[in-house]
C-alpha cells in the first residue's frame, strides 16, 4: 500500500471513529447521563442543521469563513516562502528578520485580533492579516532552514556544476526548499482555519462560521451552534485530507 492510500485509510478509520463517537453521544443524552440542555441530541442537531441547510445564509457563512482561510493560506505561504528562503541565503537579512519572528511566534495570532480590530477596524481584514501572521510563523523557519542548509550541502556540487549564482539558487536551493515547505504547510493550513474562526467569534463579524456558532450559541440555539461545530471540524478535516494527498502526489513526482 503507497503512503497516499495508507493516509486515505488512516482518515477513513478516523470518520468511523467519529461516527462511534456521536452514536455514544446519542446514548448518553438520552439515558439521561447528561441533560439535552447542555448537551443537545445528535440527531437533533442534525435535524436542525438540515434546515440550515436550506437557508442561503449557511453558504454564505460556509464561504466566507473558506474565503477567509484561502486567501491568508496563499499570501502566508508565499511571504513565509520569500522571507524564509532569502534570510537562508543573505546573512544580512537573517540578523534582522530573525528577532522579528521569534518576536511574533510567541504572541499567538488571535491575542492580536483586539489589536487589529483597533487599527484596521472590524471586517475580514484583521481575520485575514492575523491568518497570514499565523501562516508565516509557520512557513518560515522551515523555508529558513531549508534553504540555508542546502546552500551550504550543496555549494561545492554547484562549483563541480560550474552554475552561475543565479543558476545555482534557481536550480538547486529553490526547488529543494519548496519540497520541505510543503511539509509545513499542512501544519499551517490546520492552524490557519482555527485563527479563522477563532477569529470571527472574537470580532463577531456578521458572517462566517465562527460568527454562527457565537450568534446561536448567544440566542442559545445550541442544536445550530453545535451543527455549526461540527461543521467546522468535517471542514478543516476536509482541508487536511485534500493538502496531504497534493503532498503526496508531489513527492512521488519528485
């Protein structure tokens, strides 16, 4: 079995899991263990997230909450790629961009959204700005690394070779720090969608997931807010699984 179809696998037995898992849940509620008013029935929350099904507002909650993480993943993943990738080749550049990022990553994203909300103002973009922050926290080290390591593995191959500077950043660094990026990304991709909901609960922007689980949870609909979850879970899961198999059918290529 290649690595692809083992992953596959190891999801599918995770989907069985979290199936076991609600049917314990159904159980419980209704043995009365715990009350159905802290802990709603599955199937109830099911049944009323069929009727937010038919409503236009959960799609555009759903794509507003994907806009917000597709847009932060590709700016964040190319901005951890550049800065990462120079800083590995210009020392210059790694003095001064270092501090600065060991600075960020250790103040989480979502501390700063109270900030961004009082300097960009409420709205996608401080959602998205804290993304791309959160992304690059990410992307960067390994970038750095990479590309500083294989400038120095490889810098007597490329005399050997006789490339040109330019040739021998273009035709060896670049490549092989794209290849071990790739493995961050889909940290990055995971962590990103939970500073996007995180942070529509936070500013409580008007659409998006994070901003229907807190306007339901507050109206104390919690069948919809507890469909909204599991929502946001089958979604990020979705997201891992489609970003591992693009990993893996990249590396057999290579």
């Amino acid at each position: 079995m290649d690595k692809s179809k083992k992953n596959i696998s190891y999801y599918n037995k995770g989907f069985l899991v979290i199936i076991l898992f609600l049917l314990i849940w159904e159980c419980v509620v209704r043995l009365n263990w715990i009350n159905d008013l802290v802990l709603p029935l599955p199937s109830k929350i099911f049944y009323e997230g069929g009727n937010l099904l038919s409503n236009s507002k959960f799609y555009s909650n759903f794509f507003s909450t994907l806009t917000n993480w597709s847009v932060s993943f590709v700016i964040g993943m190319f901005l951890g790629l550049a800065i990462g990738f120079i800083s590995g080749l210009n020392s210059k550049f790694e003095q001064l961009i270092l501090p600065i990022t060991a600075f960020f990553r250790s103040v989480p994203p979502i501390a700063l959204f109270p900030v961004f909300l009082i300097l960009i103002g409420p709205g996608k973009l401080p959602i998205i700005v804290a993304g791309i922050l959160g992304v690059i926290i990410y992307v960067f080290p390994i970038a750095h690394q990479s590309a500083e390591t294989i400038k120095n593995k490889y810098q007597d191959l490329g005399h050997i070779l006789k490339l040109s500077k330019y040739d021998f950043i273009k035709k060896i660094i670049l490549p092989g720090t794209l290849i071990n990026s790739f493995v961050s990304s889909r940290i990055a991709a995971s962590y990103l969608f939970a500073v996007c909901i995180g942070g529509e609960i936070i500013i409580g922007g008007r659409k998006g997931i994070g901003a229907a689980i807190l306007e339901y949870s507050e109206k104390y609909q919690l069948e919809e807010a507890y469909f909204y979850i599991l929502i946001a879970g089958l979604l990020g899961l979705t997201l891992d699984l489609v970003i591992s198999k693009f990993q893996n059918s990249f590396s057999l290529k290579q």
